[in-house]
C-alpha cells in the first residue's frame, strides 16, 4: 500500500497538537517548573485514536471486512476516553498565580484540541459503521460509544486507571467499575460526558468541518 500524502485535515490537526504542545513547553521555559508537562503525554495519548481513525480511513473498502472493523473499533474504544479527557485536566489550575491566564489558556487550548481529535475521529467510524451496517446502527454506535467514553472518563480521572489496566489490572478494573454503579458521582460524569459529546458530534457531523 502506497504513502498517501497528509491531508488538509491532518495538517489542521498537526498544527493544532504542535501548538499544544508547543503552550506547555513555554510554560516549563518561562517558569523552569515540570507541573504542567503531563499535557504532554495526556495529548499524545488523545492523538492516538485520531490515528487510528486515520489509518482505517485508507484501507481498501473490499478488504475492510466487518470482523476487522470491529477488530479496530475495539482498539480505538479503549483510547478514545483519553481525547476529552483532557478538559477534566481543569482540576489543576490554580487561579492565585501569575501565570493563571496562561495556564487557563494553555489547558482550554489542549482540552478542545484533545476533544476534537476524538470527534473526528468519531466521525470517521460512525461513517464507517452505516457503510457496513446502516444508518440505524450507526445512530445506536454513536449514542453507545460516548456514554462508554463518559464512563472511561469517569474511571481515569476518579478511579485513576489508565488505558493499558485493561491489560495490567482488568480483574481490579471490573470490580471497581462494577461498585461504581453505586455512585452518584459515575452517573453524572458519564451522562453529562456522554451527553456533551454527542452534542458536539451532531455539530461536527452536520457542519462537515471534517472534509
């Protein structure tokens, strides 16, 4: 399979992680302070499913059977969570400092890069979806998949697991997000998560910023 040139998307996109990126470098330069470099590492984490969005994008329709959709779609699910995950990084700013503007800036800035990443590419599996199934099902997918990405949402930033316990501690893992359903806490996060995701879908799907 032959190297397709980047696309004006992907250029969008690049541009938009390298300014990111570029906000919480500065921050380390101006201040000679590590706090904010996780950023860093939550962004790369975000940019991952947009690759892999990417990646299934260019795959020959004949050779794109449903079971390897899946097969994709497995992979992507476990880090899509980390793309808006990112605005919960809010928790840390701290308003009584001199660089509370920046840094209010800085984490909006990686916050709705992050979050559009993982729309995009939302976009591009739902699409996907009712190619290979229908309309319907890919209406149930999108529905399904941002009240899941709520939940991982919920499970990152309250119960501090990452992606790779599915694979280190999956036993802790389902126990924990089985007493989760318990709290109240779990409920509002993955609804209001859930919610607000498929909202900013709708917009993006319908305002086809992504062609």
């Amino acid at each position: 399979m032959l190297i397709k040139p980047i696309t004006k998307l992907q250029r969008t996109v690049l541009l938009l992680v390298v300014f990111s990126a570029f906000l919480s470098l500065l921050r380390v330069q101006i201040t000679q302070n590590l706090s904010y470099t996780f950023l860093l590492w939550n962004m790369f984490l975000a940019v991952i499913p947009f690759m892999i969005s990417e990646y299934v994008k260019i795959q020959e329709p004949e050779k794109l059977t449903k079971t390897k959709l899946i097969l994709f779609i497995i992979a992507w699910l476990l880090f899509l969570p980390n793309a808006p995950y990112i605005i919960t990084d809010f928790i840390h700013l701290k308003t009584n400092t001199k660089m509370a503007w920046y840094d209010l800036f800085m984490l909006f800035t990686n916050a709705a890069t992050g979050t559009l990443l993982g729309l995009l590419s939302m976009v591009t599996f739902h699409e996907l979806v009712c190619q290979k199934w229908d309309k319907h099902m890919g209406k149930l997918f999108s529905i399904a998949v941002f009240f899941l990405c709520g939940f991982g949402i919920y499970l990152g930033r309250f119960l501090r697991f990452n992606t790779w316990d599915i694979l280190f501690s999956p036993i802790d893992l389902i126990r924990e997000s089985i007493l989760s359903f318990k709290e109240s806490t779990a409920w509002l996060i993955t609804f209001g998560f859930g919610f607000l995701l498929w909202i900013l879908f709708s917009v993006v799907k319908r305002s086809k910023i992504y062609v």
